[in-house]
C-alpha cells in the first residue's frame, strides 16, 4: 500500500491537483485513497468525473460478476462465501453491495455489510455499501463508476450485489461479465420470474439455501425452464447449482462456474461482445442524465416560467406531453449551441 496523504476538498474549478494525488493513491492500491474516491463519485461532480477519466484507462482488467435475485435470496451471503474462495485462490475482491436507500438519510442501510463483517479484516477484500437514492433497475447510478475504481485500484474481482428488486432488475447484465441470478425454493412462481426476464439474464443460476425441502424441485424445474430457450450451437448454457451458502456448501463449483464462464467468453469472442454493450448501454445512461439536467436547468434560469407555462398547458390538456417534451430539448439545444 502507499503512504498516504491528506485530502482536501476544492472547488470544481481548480481539482486537478487534488484529482491527481487521490487517482495515483488508488493506483498504487491505498484503501484509504480507494473508499475517498468513491465517496467522490457517489456525491458527482466535476471532480468525480475527473477522476474517473483520470482513471479509466487503467480499468478493464478486473472480472464483475453481479449478483442478482429477490429480496431475501441470500445474495449477500453468497458475496461473503465466493469471496472467501476467491480469496483462498490468491484473488484480491472488491464487493459493491448495492444498498436500498435509507428514507431519512438517503445513504445506504448497510444491512449486507453486516453479512459481511468477518471479511473487513482482510486486506485483500474491500467492502463498499452503495445506496440506490431512488434508481431503478437494482443498482445505484454511480456502480458502473464505483466498479471503475475497483478496477483501477487492483482488485481481480468485483463482485456487485444488486439491492433486489424483484423481477425487472436487470440493470446488472449492462455492468457484469458474468451474471449470477439467485433463486431459493419456495419463492413464488419460477415460471413467471423467468417470462419477466430476469431469469433470462442469468449466465449462472444458483439455487441457495439447497437444504430447504423443495429445493431438487427447484433446480429441475430451471434446468427444465433453459431447455426452453432459444440457444445455438456451441453457445454457453447457463448452469444450475445447488448451494448453502450459510454452510459453505456448494461455493467451490460456482466459483468454477464463473472462471469457467469467463474462459468460454474469451475463447468465444463474447467477452469483447459484452464489453462493447456494457460501453454502449453506459454511454447512453449518462447522455440520458446530462440531457435531463440540461433540461431541468432552466428552471433555475430566466426560462423557468417558459418551462413552467409549457408544463401548465400540458396540465390543461392543450399541449401533449411529447410535444413539451421536445419544446423543452429544443430550448436545451437552443441554450447549449449559443453557449458554444
């Protein structure tokens, strides 16, 4: 690890000499400089995006893996056992534990970094909470930067813990190398989570807490389910495992399941494939936000009563919502161009 340094907080205009310090800590693998980065880029900013551009050509080595599942899955204990085995591997593990949002605070509610507490000790395992503050999809705006800082500091794996949403969380196939989705007996209708998608994402399946009456049941009816999917030949096959996360039982062969994964994609071509979504899918999420905030801007400015009479008449009934819409990009464009 590298010495330290203290950290100051400047103004957006003059970061380049704070960003600077903090990105060569992170690359030099300060856990300290690492947990300040991302408190960085959970708060936004001009230097949270200097940052990671400082950084980001020295990302795309690390493997992500998402975890994703129903609430009470037993996602988080899942994280602790692979870690461990990784771990025991040699691997250094970043663990981002997407959090739902506290209702007073907005900050995470920590709850899976309890799960987690004997691994805070290690040095070889960094341990982030991460609130949603009111994202959809299981994971928070700032992963895709947080699994950025990950990367840059040095850890081999990544593992990213959606908050667990329910059926529509799949963000995390637009983040991860590898999906895992955690299922459990006795949940609900598997048929129905799986024509919903979020089965369908799966490059791994686990079935957790095995030792629960239901459980062989469970794991022949998803291995019945894929047979149902369309698929060509030679392409991967979602396996479907059998563990007891709480007992350690079962974690070896989806560790191997996930280096397994990972082999096939890079022997396949898919590994490139699936980088160049998740590069495309996480352009478009910022543009998206940047056009939002561009938009919403004049409400700040002198066209704040245009904007509010263009949304009054589409409250009366005399302008439609997609008309008002493309009104207010226009005026943004309009703003954005004389700027220019």
């Amino acid at each position: 690890m590298s010495s330290e340094h203290a950290y100051t907080s400047l103004p957006d205009g003059a970061v380049s000499a704070d960003v600077e310090t903090l990105a060569r800590n992170i690359l030099d693998g300060s856990t300290r400089a690492l947990a300040r980065g991302l408190t960085w880029v959970e708060s936004g900013g001009a230097r949270a995006e200097a940052l990671c551009a400082r950084l980001y050509p020295n990302t795309g080595r690390a493997q992500i893996v998402g975890l994703t599942g129903a609430p009470g899955s037993g996602k988080s204990t899942l994280a602790r056992a692979l870690a461990l085995i990784a771990r025991a591997r040699g691997r250094t593990i970043g663990v981002l534990a997407v959090d739902p949002s506290s209702p007073f605070t907005g900050g995470a509610i920590l709850g899976d970094r309890i799960r987690m507490s004997d691994l805070a000790l290690d040095p070889g395992v960094f341990i982030r909470s991460m609130a949603t503050r009111g994202a959809l999809g299981g994971l928070s705006r700032a992963a895709a930067d947080a699994v950025d800082l990950m990367d840059a500091a040095g850890l081999g794996l990544v593992l990213v813990e959606t908050v667990g949403v329910g059926q529509d969380e799949v963000d995390v196939m637009r983040l991860a190398h590898t999906v895992v989705v955690v299922s459990v007996p006795g949940l609900g209708d598997d048929v129905q989570a799986l024509k919903a998608g979020v089965l369908e994402i799966a490059d791994v399946h686990v079935v957790n807490k095995a030792d629960r009456d239901g459980a062989d049941r469970t794991v022949a009816e998803l291995r019945a389910m894929l047979t149902l999917l369309p698929s060509a030949e030679g392409t991967w096959i979602p396996p479907v495992l059998p563990a007891s996360a709480a007992r350690d039982e079962g974690i070896e062969a989806i560790a191997d399941a996930l280096d397994n994964h990972m082999a096939y994609q890079k022997t396949s071509g898919e590994l490139e494939r699936r980088r160049r979504k998740i590069v495309t899918a996480r352009v478009l999420r910022i543009a998206q936000d940047l056009v939002a905030v561009t938009v919403l801007a004049g409400a700040l400015g002198p066209e704040g009563a245009e904007r509010a009479s263009l949304l009054e008449r589409v409250a009366r009934r005399e302008l439609a919502p997609h008309a008002c819409a493309r009104a207010l990009l226009a005026r943004a464009a309009g703003r954005a161009a004389g700027g220019s």
